[in-house]
C-alpha cells in the first residue's frame, strides 16, 4: 500500500502513478501547474483514483466540453471503484456527481469526506471550489475547518481557511489564517490571494500594493488562473491609486496571454478592461483581441458568473454575439437544474441585460435591470471583489443617467470604508460637482 504526500494511503496499479498523483494533489492544493500531470499518468494505469484525478482536471476547463472530455476518464475510474479504498470511492463519486452536474450531491461527499479522511485536502479544496461557486462562503468555511486538527501541519490548508474566513467577512481571522500559511511556506499564492482581499476590503491600499510586489517573485510554476489572478489583484489596487499605466502594463503582460483559451483568464481581462473604462481609461483594441476568444463561449452555461462576463465583454467589443449569448442564457436559465434555477432566472437573467444595456450605452436600462439583479448577486458564486465589477457598472450606469443622488449615497459609503482610494475620490468629485456640492470636494483629500 503506498500513501500520498498527505499521508493517505492509495490504490494504483503502478508504482510509477504515484508522484503524478502526487502532484494532483499537492499541486491543487497549492495552485501548481503540476496538477495536470495526472493525465499522462491514466493514459497507462487504469488505477480508479488516477482516473477520477485526470476526470477533475478537465472539468477545470469550465467548458461545454468539459464533461465529455472528462467522462472517459471517469467511466474507467467507475470500473475500476470496487477495487479502491472507501476515501478513494467517495473521491470518486464526488467526480462523478460533479460531471453529471449535481452539484450539491458533490458537495454533500465532500463534506463527508473532510469529517471521515480530513487530509485529503485535494476533496476539501475541491468542496470549497463548488462551494464558491455556489455563493456559500460559510460552507467553504466549514469544509476547512473540519480538517483543521488533523491537517493544521499542512500551510495549504491554512490558505483555504484564510478565504474562507475572509469570504464570511472575518477579516482579522482570515489574516491571521493568511499570515500563518505564509510563516510556513511564503510561496503560498493562495494566502496571498486571501491577504490581498482582506487589505482590499479594508481600504489598506497602498499597504496591499506592496505587499504583493513583495510575494510576487514566488508565483512561479502555478497554474495560469493563480498567477493571473494574484496578478489582477495587484493590478486592483494600482488601479485604485489611480496608476493606470500601470493596471494596462500588468493588463498585457501578466493578466491576459497566458492561457487566452482558459475560462478564468478571461474573466480576469474582461473584468480589468472593464474597470479601466469605468475609470476613463482608453483601453484601446484590447476588447477586440479579447472578444475573439470570447465568441466561442455562446454556448457555454457552466456558472452564471462566467456568462456574465462572456456577455459583457462580447459587448464591448462590439461584437454581434453579445445578443447571441443572452438569448442562449436566457433560453438555459428556463431549464435549468433546481439548485442553479434562482441564480440563473433571478439574478444571471436580468443582470446580463443590464451589463448589456451599459455596454451599449443605454443607461436607464442598465440601473434598472442590474438594479433588480443587485440584492441577489451572491447567488452567482465569485468573490466580493470580482463581484463588485457589477455594483461599479451599476453606479456608472446611476451617474450617467443623471440619478446623481442615488449616486453619492453608494458612492460616498464606498470612500468611506476606502479612504485610499484616488479612484473612488476622483468619481466622487464629479458626482458632488454635478450635485452643486463642490465645496464638499474640499475633504476628499
């Protein structure tokens, strides 16, 4: 019987599955690029739990052709169950509840996993992936904190408490998470990613900058969602100070072009572009080469989240399958699975008509539909910050149709909790000019 880097005993036909099973599972928990190695590994050991590894790794395309790249892989992995260990066949089931698109099925094994096998981190971080895209920020709490005693060794883990913690608006708890995982090993991307929402959250602007200039020498070898991300983040906070040399620089070098045809890469350059323009910047041809990669995305539907995007960026690139694509999503909320059917009909529906409205200037449209959309946007899974693009459209979509008042009540809560912020101070000044206010541009210092 082998074990896992983790200590967990596993069932392969070969000896020589062991380090690309190894480097699924590590290489997850720590973001790597590694993980992908699983898949040569199940081209010649039929091991179950090797298929149900390279299984996941193509449904981490979030693609329409995701589960039909992946169901070979795990149709061996299904033949082959009876022969692995019980943490192993639970594994496995998690991966098949998730091809055959029953989300909360995965989750509920994933959560009895962690009770029952709590270091096999790959399943928790795997919960905490569905979790997130659920909006369920207290159950990737919860998930973590299962493993916690008997995976507190493990600074990965600690990592995924950090965001955890930081996503149920615990920030202090969360920087302490991030700031242990980092102690134990400061090429943890995914506790910087974690302390860089909490400086974000906390209007720690400048401090946040710079500590991520500082990690950033140890984001190497990860997968290109984790480096472009961490480098979005960074780029966020340039863009709050208004350095927008800067936020277009990282925008071509280190956010979009490392993978143009992965999912998560191009929501990152979708939603920069986009909060470039809201901040007045030209962004030139950007949105063109983007769109390109963004028409193969119509039929899609994998989260709302990600369609909302697609539709935004399409949009603004001015490309005709933007109303292609609300229509297809529109067409899917109406048959969509009974776990995913408010996010889509309540929230994704009306909300893509209102970024779509904006995109195309039509100002009154956009407050009204993203305002009906607005209250339940947790719903649509994604973080508070990647979330936050659509109440930025919303409050352009406010000024630009004149409801200035509305306006400054969001915006002047924003600075509030933000006082760094050159950007927020620089939309705050218009606002309060086109309110007769000027004087009161005097304390947005």
């Amino acid at each position: 019987m082998w074990t896992d880097s983790l200590g967990n005993p596993v069932t392969i036909d070969s000896p020589a599955s062991l380090a690309p099973l190894n480097d699924f599972a590590e290489g997850f928990i720590a973001c790597q690029a590694r993980a992908v190695n699983v898949i040569v590994a199940a081209e010649s050991d039929p091991s179950a739990m090797v298929q149900a590894c390279a299984a996941a790794v193509h449904m981490f395309a979030e693609s329409r052709d995701a589960s039909a790249n992946a169901r070979p892989y795990l149709q061996r992995a299904l033949a082959a169950r009876s022969l692995s260990s019980a943490r192993e066949q639970r594994f496995i089931d998690a991966v098949a509840a998730w091809v055959a698109g029953d989300i909360p099925l995965a989750i509920a094994l994933h959560e009895a996993q962690a009770r029952a096998y709590p270091r096999d981190l790959a399943s928790v971080k795997l919960g905490q992936y569905h979790l997130f895209n659920q909006g369920d920020a207290p159950g990737m709490l919860r998930l973590a904190l299962a493993a916690l005693p008997a995976a507190a060794d493990v600074p990965y883990l600690h990592g995924m408490l950090a965001f955890g913690w930081e996503q149920c608006h615990l920030l202090e708890q969360a920087e302490a998470a991030a700031r242990k995982a980092i102690a134990s090993c400061r090429a943890e991307p995914w506790a910087h990613h974690a302390l860089a929402h909490v400086m974000l959250t906390q209007g720690r602007i400048h401090e946040g900058h710079e500590f991520m200039a500082q990690v950033s020498d140890t984001w190497v070898g990860l997968n290109s969602f984790m480096v472009t991300h961490n480098w979005w983040h960074q780029a966020l906070f340039a863009l709050e100070l208004n350095r927008h040399d800067v936020v277009l620089a990282l925008y071509d070098r280190k956010v979009w072009g490392v993978a143009k045809d992965y999912s998560q890469d191009q929501i990152n350059a979708v939603s920069l572009l986009a909060r470039l323009e809201l901040a007045g910047v030209n962004v030139g041809d950007r949105w063109q080469d983007l769109g390109e990669y963004l028409s193969k995305r119509l039929q899609d539907h994998v989260q709302p989240f990600l369609d909302m995007h697609y539709l935004y960026g399409l949009a603004r690139a001015g490309r005709s399958e933007a109303d292609t694509l609300l229509r297809n999503i529109q067409a899917h909320a109406a048959v969509a699975a009974p776990h995913a059917a408010a996010a889509w009909q309540r929230v994704c529906v009306p909300a893509s008509r209102g970024l779509l409205a904006h995109a195309r200037g039509q100002w009154e449209s956009a407050v009204e539909a993203l305002g009906t959309a607005l209250p339940g946007l947790v719903e649509i899974g994604g973080s508070h910050a990647q979330r936050d693009l659509f109440a930025q459209i919303h409050l352009d979509a406010l000024i630009r149709s004149g409801r200035v008042n509305a306006a400054q009540h969001l915006l002047q809560q924003q600075l509030n909790t933000q006082p760094e912020s050159a950007r927020l101070k620089h939309q705050a000044r218009g606002v309060y000019a086109s309110l007769g206010l000027e004087s009161v541009a005097t304390y947005l210092r």
